[in-house]
C-alpha cells in the first residue's frame, strides 16, 4: 500500500505542529504522533471509514480537534487533508478533483509518497513517514 501526502496536507500538518507546540512545550510531538498512529490505523483499515458526499473518507482524531481526509484509488491512499474539525469544513474538497492514477498528484500540485521501506523520514509524518518518492513539485497556478 503507498500512502502519497499531498503538499497542502503536509503544510497543514507543519502549522497544526508549530501551533501545538507554540502553546505547550511538547504538544505539537503529541499531535504528530496522533497523525502517525491514525494513518498506521487507515492503511489497515482505509475501507471501513463511510464514503462522504464528496468522494473521499476521514477519520478523526481522538485526542486533537482535526482528521485525515482521503481518497483510496487501487493501492495508493491519497491524504488531502489534516483539516481542523470545526474550521471551513471542506475547504480542501476541490484538492481530489483530478486525482486520476496513482502516480499523479492533482491539480499540478506535489506529493511525497511514504511508506514502511527506507530512510526515516525527517520532515512530513515522522515516525510512521519514510519516503520512497518526492514527486517533483509542479508550478501552482
């Protein structure tokens, strides 16, 4: 199974760490390990989640007022998301528009495929992370 963060998810993910961490020494580390333990939970699992009225499934949370939106498309799990449960719900829908193959990130944008083969990943969803692929970021119109 590859799991390909999307770069608005990813940089969701960076501003809910630096906020987290910016209220309480450690808090951030907290959430990070949160989102790991929930995306361990999808690759599981990413079928039981219910099919949204846009297309897409999320879980959420326990501990943390956010979730993981994706989509599933064959054997790659497309994360569009770490939104904040009560801000601009579905703000990001328009992100899993194109999302078409495997290999081809939306709208232009990028992704990093990670998995469970390779280095430790040092800057997107660590410890769960390990890159395998950074798909070269395309210009964003």
């Amino acid at each position: 199974m590859n799991i390909l963060v999307l770069s608005h998810a990813a940089a969701e993910f960076e501003d809910a760490v630096a906020h987290y961490d910016g209220k309480q020494p450690g808090l951030g580390q907290r959430f990070r390990d949160e989102v790991d333990r929930r995306i361990l939970w999808i690759v599981g699992h990413a079928e039981i989640p219910r099919l949204r009225p846009g297309g897409y499934r999320r879980v959420n949370l326990r501990v943390f007022p956010h979730y993981v939106a994706y989509v599933q498309i064959g054997e790659t799990i497309w994360i569009l998301a770490i939104a904040h449960g009560h801000r601009e719900p579905n703000y990001w829908i328009e992100r899993k528009k194109d999302i078409s193959q495997p290999g081809t990130p939306p709208n232009g944008g990028s992704a990093t495929m990670v998995g469970n083969s390779g280095t430790p990943e040092d800057d997107v969803l660590t410890p769960l992370a390990r890159r395998q692929t950074l798909l070269e970021e395309s210009s964003e119109s």
